[in-house]
C-alpha cells in the first residue's frame, strides 16, 4: 500500500475516533454514541491507535505530524473518558 492510502486511512480513523464522543454531547448523535459503546467501549482507543499507527506510515512532512498529533489527541481524549467511564461511576 502507497504512503497516501496510509494517510487517509489515519485521517478516516481519527474521525471515527472523536466522532462518536463529540456526537454524543448532541441530542441527535446520542443513539451512535449509546451504539458504539455498545459494540465495545473500547473501539475509539482501538480506532485512535489504528489511526496512530498508520499516520506514521504516511506522507512525510506536515502531513504526517498533523496526523499523528490528531491521533494522539484523539487517543487522550478516548482515554480519559474511558477512565472516566469505568473508575468515576464505581458505588463507594
């Protein structure tokens, strides 16, 4: 696979990222944010992680470093929440 299609398939995996979690503060994207974690509450990491690694397989240059830290963003950001979620919520 060509250094572009790595690129895009990051770019496309950062979105599937922070999609969910951004859509879920709306009142329409709630049923995909409740639809996501109900396939797994971990699939955003898995997507930031996927799209971590192929950013840095991608386009050299300012390409790839803006993907990466997007990834990275994304990744911190699915991690907190995930924090959040499974320590937060415990009864005392």
């Amino acid at each position: 696979m060509s250094k572009r299609v790595f690129s895009i398939l990051s770019g496309t995996l950062f979105v599937f990222t922070v999609f969910p979690l951004v859509a879920g503060l709306t009142r329409w994207g709630n049923v995909i944010f409740t639809t996501v974690l109900s396939i797994s509450v971990f699939l955003p990491l898995i997507f930031g992680v996927l799209g971590l690694v192929f950013g840095l397989f991608g386009i050299k240059g300012y390409v790839k470093v803006s993907l990466v830290l997007v990834n990275i963003f994304g990744i911190c950001l699915s991690s907190f929440l995930l924090v959040v979620a499974i320590f937060g919520f415990q009864q005392p």
